[in-house]
C-alpha cells in the first residue's frame, strides 16, 4: 500500500525520496522508521536558508577550534547533555568521538587552507549532538540552534551517520553557506546549496586522509549503508546517478548533466537531484587540475561561495561564472585553472561549448 507523505523542505543528509522509497517498498518495521525521519524533518529543525547576508571583517590570532558534543540520549530533543568538550578526553563512545574528530578536520580544512576561523569565520563554537531520536535514519544542520544532529542509523539500512566524516563536514557547510551566500533552498539555488555541502564534505574526507584528487573515491556517505543495500553511498560526485541501485531504497537519480535536469516540485524543485550537475563539475575541474583538490579547485568554489555577488536565486550559470572569475585571480600554470573551469562547466552543459582558436580556423 503506498504511504502519502507530505513534501516539505526541511531534510538532512538522506534525500527525501529515498525515505520515500523505503516508506513505499520496505517492511513494517524499515516503513515506520522511514516515516519516522520524515516526521522528524517536518515537526524540528528548520529550513535551511539564512535570515540575511552576514559577512565577518574581523580575524582572531591563531586561531583554534572549540568543540562541544552533546548526546541526545535518543530522545528527539535538543541540545542533549554535553558529553565533551574541546581538549577532554577521547571517551568510550565512537558517535561523540567521530563527530569530534570530524569537527575538528572541518575546522582545520576551512583555517589551514581557506583561511576560515570557525562557520562565522570568528571562532564560533562547533556543536554537534548524537544519538538523536530512537533508530533515526539522517544527520541535519539544525539553523536555529547552530549545530549538527546525528542519528545512530536503524542497523538495518544504516548505520551511524558520524561514521561518515564527509557527512558531518556536508552539513557543517550549510552552516557556513547558510552564513556567507544566503541562497534560497528551493530550484537551481537549493541544489547548489547541497552540492556546495557536497564538495567541500568530500574536500574534508580528502584533506582527512591526506589524498589526491585522483586517490579520492568521491562518495557522499561511503559506509552508511548496511550490508543489505546495494549500493555504496547517497552520491557520487564522481559518476552521479551510480551511488546506489536498490529494490527498496530505489535508483540514484541524480543527473551528471542538465540534459537530465529535473523540473519538480518534490525536494524543493530537486534540491538533492540536481546537485549532481554542479558535484560533477568541480570533480572534472578536481581531476583535470590534479593534485591536492583544496589546493587549487577547492580555492575557487570557495571563493566563490563566499564572493558578494551571491544572492538568494543564484542559478547554476551565475556561479559557474563566479568560479570563472576566481579561477582567473588565480591563474597560475599559464590559465590553467581558467581552463579548466570553462571546460567543466561546458561539459555538464551549463555553460555553452566555447570555440577554440583551433577549432575556429579549422571551420574556415
């Protein structure tokens, strides 16, 4: 019997149809814990789209993090009770040393490399709570009270979501994006919020693990699925639409390209669907620049994110335009960088297909 749910905004790390799918397709029990998370995201945490640009002039002198996790205990109320603080202990519970650990390679990623003190870029204090709600399937940015929220996973389909640091640095970077870009959270705009989450939760795994782009395996929530599912993460920015192919949590549909795009009201206007088109072109521009991936392209989706001309409705050309501009105050390799940007963009065709001085004289 198919489960009416209604749509809604408010969705963490696990896209809406693939609760969705698992409310239609699996079994009493996953149903239920599938309404649950569902439930959960219409009734606690807000949409995530910022109450106005906010942008931070000053700097603090070696600066370092400051981390607090709660635990929830699995009720579904927040904050919890604090469990550790930044410089205790390592304890005996792998949730809230996972979501420390995580922290803390997000905070050092956006300070060594960006230049970033902490998600206001003045050393606000990074909170995350875990174990939050009973066989909870998700991880959210929660607006209103400036943190991250981490489910343990049904044991059936998932598993804990700190066990994915690439998780908790994606929705620490709505935090920021939320902070710095001010995009609205629907259409074109939506989809670039989640993707920017993307990229840089798979920057923060790499930086982590101390990998190149081509080392990299390019996967949103490597490690989340149980043994039951067949797949092997939410999404790849490598080959979008490939993540995982399974008869309850259904197909990756997400697009490489806008001839796949998605015109819909579901997901915001396909928030987490479309995202694949800008995922896919920083992989390509990643890949093509080689190296360390937050050396050079890193650099410039940030700079981008964080440039003025952000808006609320900024659509996929008005930043691929804007990462253009970056690439070009970059330079460096004779406008490699600029070439390879143009080239992405061109390939998941939202730029146009940019003739060559070659390709022109061979026309004639």
């Amino acid at each position: 019997m198919q489960q009416h749910i209604p749509r809604h905004s408010r969705y963490g790390i696990v896209p809406p149809y693939i609760l969705y799918s698992i409310a239609n397709r699996g079994t009493r029990t996953q149903r239920q814990h599938a309404l649950r998370a569902l439930q959960v995201a219409l009734s606690t945490h807000p949409t995530r789209q910022a109450a106005g640009r906010r942008r931070s002039i000053q700097r603090t002198q070696s600066p370092t993090p400051r981390r607090t996790i709660y635990d929830a205990h699995h009720s579904g109320r927040l904050p919890g009770k604090i469990v550790r603080k930044e410089g205790q202990a390592i304890g005996s519970d792998s949730a809230t040393n996972e979501a420390y650990d995580g922290l803390g390679w997000s905070y050092r990623l956006y300070q060594q490399k960006f230049g970033r003190n902490s998600i206001d870029n003045q050393g606000q204090t990074l909170k995350a709570t875990v174990h939050y709600s009973s066989d909870y399937n998700n991880a959210f940015w929660d607006e209103r009270s400036k943190r991250v929220v981490f489910g343990d996973g049904d044991g059936d389909l998932f598993r804990r979501f700190t066990v994915a640091i690439e998780v908790i640095g994606h929705e620490l970077t709505h935090g920021i994006t939320a902070y710095e870009a001010d995009l609205d959270y629907k259409g074109q705009s939506g989809a670039l919020n989640e993707s920017i989450s993307d990229v840089f939760g798979s920057l923060i795994k790499q930086f982590s693990r101390g990998q190149t782009a081509d080392q990299a395996d390019w996967l949103i929530g490597e490690g989340l699925f149980t043994h039951k599912v067949q797949g092997v993460a939410l999404r790849s920015l490598k080959a979008p639409g490939t993540a995982y192919n399974d008869p309850i949590l259904g197909q990756d549909p997400q697009p490489a390209t806008m001839d796949g795009y998605i015109e819909i009201e579901d997901d915001d206007g396909g928030v987490h669907t479309n995202s694949g088109i800008p995922n896919h072109a920083f992989y390509l521009v990643a890949t093509a620049l080689g190296g360390y991936a937050w050396e050079k392209a890193g650099h410039i989706w940030y700079k981008a994110m964080t440039d003025s001309a952000m808006g609320p409705q900024t659509t996929f050309k008005d930043f691929a335009n804007l990462t253009l501009k970056q690439a070009e105050r970059l330079q460096g390799d004779e406008g490699k960088e600029r070439e390879a940007v143009q080239q992405a963009w061109e390939a998941v065709k939202v730029l146009p297909h940019k003739h060559t001085s070659n390709e022109e004289s061979a026309a004639d």
